[in-house]
C-alpha cells in the first residue's frame, strides 16, 4: 500500500506536505491573524469564514470553524488530512482492515476526492487525492498573500 503515500498530484489548492493538522476554532477571523502576527504563519488561502489554509516553511496547517452546535470536546477540536496517490485504492484497504468510515470518498470543487475515517480511538483522518489542479479562485476561495 506504501504507493499511496508518496507523490500526490499536484493542485495549487493543496501544499506539497503529505500531512495536514486541522485545528477547529470558534472564530475564524480572530484565529487567523492572531496566527500569523504571533507564530509567523502567511495565509495561503481562505474560504470564506469557515475554512482556511496556513502556511509556516514547507509545513500547512488547515483552519476549520467549529461546527454549529458543537461543544469544542477533544474529538471535535483537531484531525488529521493525508494527502494520497489513489484515494479509492486506500478506501477499500481501509475498509477491509475495519476502519469506521464517516464519509466515503466524494469528489470536492476544489479539485481532491477524499473521504473520512475514524480510527480504533475515534480520531478523525480525512485521505485526499488531488485530481484537478485548480487555484482557490476557481472554487469560490481567495488566495492569500504568501
């Protein structure tokens, strides 16, 4: 299965780091610049005020406002993208080996297919393929000024 995790396609969307932390935050518009200002991150992009992709070197990390009627419990507070070659290939793997699927894989408008796992202590992981190459203009975000 090691194929699946070594050279993802490329889609100006998505950085070239394999790994993405997610970080829930209740409010989006104060978590960004606070981020930036305080521990060096540049905004790669946003979507309007309920996603957004932060740079700091070679590393991303995404931004996720916290769903309505969420509480910010542990489970709902962080997650983990993995960036994959064949997202069906590493879906059915996953499946044969029990992973608790969330949401099968789904083609996004902003160029990956991905689905969500949960682990066997309920961590979510969410494994992308890119399989358009778009800037986040083509989808309705707007690109930072990294």
């Amino acid at each position: 299965m090691d194929h699946n995790l070594h050279k993802p396609a490329a889609n100006r969307t998505m950085p070239s780091c394999t790994i993405i932390p997610v970080l829930v935050y209740a409010d989006l518009d104060k978590a960004i610049p606070w981020l930036c200002e305080t521990f060096g991150f540049t905004e790669r992009w946003r979507a309007g005020n309920h996603r957004a992709q932060l740079a700091f070197g070679e590393g991303t990390i995404a931004l996720s406002a916290q769903p309505e009627g969420k509480t910010g419990g542990e489970q709902d507070r962080h997650s983990l993208m993995v960036r994959v070659r064949d997202v069906n290939y590493h879906y059915e793997h996953a499946c044969k080996h029990g992973a608790q699927i969330i949401q099968p894989p789904a083609d996004f408008p902003y160029g990956e297919r991905q689905y969500t796992a949960a682990d066997l202590d309920g961590h979510t992981w969410t494994f992308s393929q890119s399989i358009a190459d778009l800037a986040p203009e083509d989808w309705g975000g707007i690109s930072g000024k990294h």
